[in-house]
C-alpha cells in the first residue's frame, strides 16, 4: 500500500481508508502520544507515501 500525500487529511491524526477498512492510518504525532502513555496492544507500521 502507498499513500498518496496529497489526498491525506491534514486535519485529522487518525482515520480509515475506504479500501482498507481494516486499516487505521494515523500521523506520527498520534505514534507520538501512543507511546508517551505507554499503550499495551498497539502496533505501528510506517506506509510509503508519494
């Protein structure tokens, strides 16, 4: 899967594609936060973008 940049919503953190339902695509600020609270379960994956 490659994102392209210029379609992302730049006021949103998270949110789903309408492809992939069962994905959830979030900014690096939201990993960010993720982390700082130390969340349990929570996985991240970095997506290419053009």
């Amino acid at each position: 899967m490659v994102l392209d940049a210029s379609t992302l919503p730049s006021h949103l953190d998270l949110f789903r594609l309408e492809d992939f339902s069962t994905t959830i695509v979030c900014t690096e600020r939201f990993v960010q936060a993720c982390r700082r609270l130390n969340l349990d379960g929570v996985s991240f994956h970095p997506l290419p973008m053009k």
